[in-house]
C-alpha cells in the first residue's frame, strides 16, 4: 500500500511539474484563483453529473477539445453556432457533449458573471472527463479567451482516419507538436470510438487487390466484419481499443502491436519506424527507456491546450458559449 501511495505522489509531482514546464503565452495554472475560485469544482461537478449518465462524454470532449485546438487555436470556436461552423463540419456532425460545457458556463455565469471562457472550461472538462475514466490527473493552466470565429472550412488541419504518419506528423508540427506527442494524443484513443464508415472498408474493400488490410490480426478481421459488414450503417460506432473500452489505459498500445487496430491511421503508429518505439516505450518494451503514458499523455494536453490560445484583449468572454458577443 505504502509503495502504491508513493507512486501515486511521484506520478502528481510529475503531472505538476509537466503543466508548469509548458504553460505560458498568457496562461497559467490557477489564473482565476482570485477573480472565480470555484472554477474547477464547479466545472469537475458538472462533468461528474453529465458522465454519471453518459460515460460517452469523456471521450466526446476529449475529442471536442482537440479538435478546437487543431482548428485556429484552443478558443472555444468549436462550440460556435451557425450554417457554416466547425460544428456543422464531417469531422464533428457526431460529436456530443455541448450540453455539458453549456451547463458548466451557465452556473459559472451565476458565480462569476463574464469571467470564464468557454475555451477554458473546455480545457478544464476535458481533464475532468479523463479522470473519470480512470486517466490521469494533469493542472490545466487556464486565461484563455474566445475566439470569435468559426468556419467548417478550417477542420482540414485535422489528421484523418486514413492518414499516413509523415501526414499526421506534419499537421502534429503545425502546431508546434513532436512524434511523441502524437502518440501520446493518439493513445487517447483508449476511451474513443469510431463510425464503421471510417474503416471497415479495412475488412471489407481494402484496395483493387486486396479485400483485408493485411495489417490486421487475421483473428480480429471477422470480428470487425461482424460489426461493420459490407453495406451495413456506416455510423455504427465501435471501440477503439478492444476489451479495454472506456477505460484510460495502454491497453490501446497492445492492441497496436497485435494487429489489433482499428482506425488505419492508428496502426500505422506501430509499422512506421519513427513511431513504433514510443509505442514500444509506453509498453515498457524490455531494451527501450520506458515513459509513463499517464505522465505524457497529462504534459502532451498541456502542451496541445496552449496552441493557438488568445489572451489578453484578443478574443472575448463569450456570455454564453454557442454564440458570439453581440
């Protein structure tokens, strides 16, 4: 028990540490101590009561939030109304859990009126929501503001279900990401799910030659084909980490090493040469320096939720989050 407590503080420290190494450009952890302390209870609260009733919306503002952040910075423009939002896109038309931020903003508008941005309870319900999938516990810095606009248009910055590594790298560098930080994101994917339509033509309609990804663990093929067949409904969602779904774990980096897969572009993290020994090292793979995924993962949000972020007097305290300042 006494060993169990200690690394429980160490893997603290280090989550602690990770958030301070990589705040900055206007954000910090704490920025609403004095002008809304209660900040982070309120938004955990809100988070807690929504997952008690859907466990789905943790990995849907996990996703929400990268989104945001890939797409002109993390300003909340993800959460934006209108014809031609980033709502309205095909990377987020299945995207759930507004109701959620929406519900945090309004009792932080009663405690702290025109405070709080938007982009910053997102960032704070996100890390709440990993926890309660049993992820780690990472401090959020927080001084976002709002950006005010939002265009479907700009979601092509966002990596694909199909895409190549040296493509996510690049989209992963645009925004001031490593390799390793892409695996350790990716490896969110532990508590996600995916729409049948984004891959089962792995099982069902590989390519002019092939009918199966030859990637794949022959004994998983059937089992994918089961769930997804050939002209079944593409939105069927199904797990991304298979006997582990729903729970924050490096059972997702297994899944990887045995074929096992199940977006393409996540089982090319293990066949391609400059991502397979994170993966490797986030198993702790005899021969490598192992990394503690809960630690990365926890330094890789901070370092994602920092991209792009507007401070000072750019952007806006929206009043409520699905629509601009009038």
């Amino acid at each position: 028990m006494g060993s169990l407590i200690q690394a429980s503080i160490v893997l603290t420290l280090m989550l602690v540490m990770a958030a301070k190494m990589v705040q900055g450009q206007g954000t910090r952890v704490g920025f609403y101590s004095r002008s809304c302390p209660r900040v982070e209870s309120i938004v955990r609260s809100t988070v807690q009561t929504h997952f008690r009733s859907d466990p789905t919306v943790a990995p849907n503002l996990l996703r929400m939030h990268f989104h945001d952040c890939f797409v002109q910075g993390c300003d909340g423009s993800i959460l934006l109304n209108g014809s031609s939002s980033e709502k309205t896109s095909i990377a987020n038309q299945n995207l759930i859990g507004y109701d959620v931020i929406d519900d945090a903003k309004t009792q932080l508008e009663a405690a702290c009126p025109g405070v709080v941005s938007c982009a910053d309870i997102l960032a704070l319900a996100t890390r709440d929501a990993v926890v309660l999938t049993n992820g780690p516990n990472w401090q959020v810095p927080t001084g976002r503001r709002d950006g005010r606009v939002s265009q479907a248009s700009g979601t092509s910055s966002l990596p694909g279900p199909r895409e190549s590594v040296d493509s996510q790298k690049q989209k992963f560098a645009a925004k001031g990401l490593n390799t390793q930080d892409l695996v350790a994101l990716v490896g969110g994917h532990t508590i996600g799910t995916a729409a049948c339509g984004t891959f089962s033509f792995r099982v069902n309609n590989f390519n002019s030659t092939t009918q199966v990804d030859p990637s794949i663990d022959p004994a998983f093929v059937s089992q994918l084909q089961a769930q997804c067949p050939a002209g079944g409904n593409a939105a069927t969602r199904v797990g991304l980490d298979t006997g582990s779904i729903g729970r924050f774990d490096t059972s997702f980096f297994n899944n990887l090493r045995n074929g096992r897969g199940v977006l393409l572009s996540d089982q090319l993290l293990w066949s391609d040469a400059s991502t397979r020994p994170i993966v490797q090292r986030f198993l702790g793979v005899r021969g490598l320096a192992a990394l503690n995924f809960n630690v990365e993962f926890g330094r890789s949000m901070v370092k994602m939720s920092n991209v792009g972020v507007k401070t000072g007097n750019n952007g806006e305290i929206r009043k409520i989050c699905s629509a601009v300042n009038s």
